[in-house]
C-alpha cells in the first residue's frame, strides 16, 4: 500500500518501519528533516511538506500534540491542502476530543475519510509491532487499514464510527495510567521508608493482586531507580491530563 507517514519521533520513527518492513511504499515527512535521512536510505520517499506525503490514498499522522496536529494537517501546506484525489486520514496521536471532532469535519468538508487510531504502548513496543490501537471512524476506511494496524501493532480494536470515541478511549487510558504510576511511586517509597527491599516488593505485589503487565514493567523501573530513557515525558503526560 503507498502511505503518506508523518512524524517520525520515537514512537512515529518505529511504527514507519515497520510498515517499511513489511513492504508498504512509504512517503514520509517530518519537521526536523534530519530524522527522514535514514528512511531515504531505507527505500521511502521523503516529502518537503505535509502536503507532499498526503499524495497517497493513507497518510497517517504521529504527532506529539494538539498545536502540531493542527498545523500539519490544516496549514498553508498541510495534508487538506494537498492537489490530488482525496484518501483515508488516520490521526495516531494522542489528541483531544475538540480537535479530534474538529479534524473528522474538516477532512469530511475536503473529501477525505478521517479516521481516529491512537496507540498504546512505549516505544520499544513500537519497535516490537506490539502496540495496542483504539479505533474509530468510518467502517470501510478502517476495514481498509486494518492490514496496516496489523502491522503496527498486536491487537486493534474498533470503536464504531465516530472518532471522538478513540480519542475518549485513549484519553481516559492515559489517565488511568498516570494514575497507577503515581500510586505506585507512594506505594514503592512507603515500603522502602520502612526498610522493605523493593524489588522483594514488586515480585509480591505483582505475582498476587496486580499481576498486569504494565504494574510489572513500570514497577521494575521504579523498584531499580532506571527512570532514563524515558518512555513517555513529563510535558507530554501533563498534556494528556489536562
């Protein structure tokens, strides 16, 4: 499939090459244009503007927030701007609801087919195609990148055709996640202010009441102290709380 692949962070740079990797034909373009140097090396094609990746029937968007979303696909040279046949836009970020409605009017007001597909999962699991994805918009758009979610992750979910409700899905995710983190943090610094060793800690806790992977995987990084690099950044999860 030809696919226009916008942002190439840490979490956008792996999920394009794993599309890479499996044979799609990829456009791709980012802000620092530093990060399409290896992708050019790899075969994709590197575009000068937002609008040159989005002559593809799919262009897919992994931005970090709602003012980069919003520029990259309604400026001067965004993807609505771009001169060909109108395809499917699928908006990967975390974003919020407001904008997520916004985007889904002014892709359908231009022809296009908004889709809603955030992700969950750091950026080894990008890495690794073991994303979670939230999914929602039109059912034969989705239907038609169901393959590429495939690709990118190991379970997609679809959340019928409004994509305020993935936006609503992952927002509310985040949130919980946040949360545990937090409460983790007390938890872990209470038993070591009583001399309890940590990690004897997080095998209990983990192998009884809270046996899900995401209390093991933080709660090992908080038990060892290994808080660089991280997954997800301060800035980024005060944003998604707000």
């Amino acid at each position: 499939m030809e696919i226009g692949f916008i942002g190439l962070g840490h979490m956008g740079a792996a999920m394009a090459r794993n599309l890479l990797s499996a044979g799609h034909r990829l456009t791709v373009y980012n802000r620092t244009r530093a990060k399409t140097d290896a992708f050019a090396r790899e075969g994709a094609t590197v575009a000068e503007t937002p609008a040159g990746a989005a002559r593809n029937p799919v262009v897919i968007v992994m931005l970090a927030d709602d003012h980069a979303l919003s520029e990259v696909v309604e400026g001067d040279s965004g993807v609505l701007s771009a001169v060909g046949p109108a395809g499917i836009l699928v908006n990967m970020s975390t974003a919020s609801l407001d904008i997520t409605r916004r985007l889904a009017k002014v892709s359908d007001d231009s022809g296009w087919q908004f889709l809603a597909a955030p992700v969950f999962g750091r950026p080894d699991a990008a890495e690794a195609a073991k994303l979670f994805i939230a999914a929602a918009g039109a059912a034969d758009a989705f239907k038609t990148l169901e393959p590429v979610f495939d690709v990118m992750g190991q379970k997609t979910v679809y959340f019928g055709d409004d994509p305020v409700h993935a936006a609503a899905v992952k927002i509310s995710g985040n949130f919980m996640l946040q949360s545990a983190i937090e409460a983790m943090a007390e938890a872990f610094a209470l038993v070591r202010k009583h001399g309890v060793d940590p990690k004897e800690y997080l095998d209990f806790i983990t192998g009884t009441v809270f046996t899900a992977p995401f209390y093991k995987g933080y709660g090992s990084a908080i038990a060892e102290k290994r808080f660089t690099p991280p997954g997800f950044t301060l800035p980024l999860a005060l944003k998604d709380t707000r």
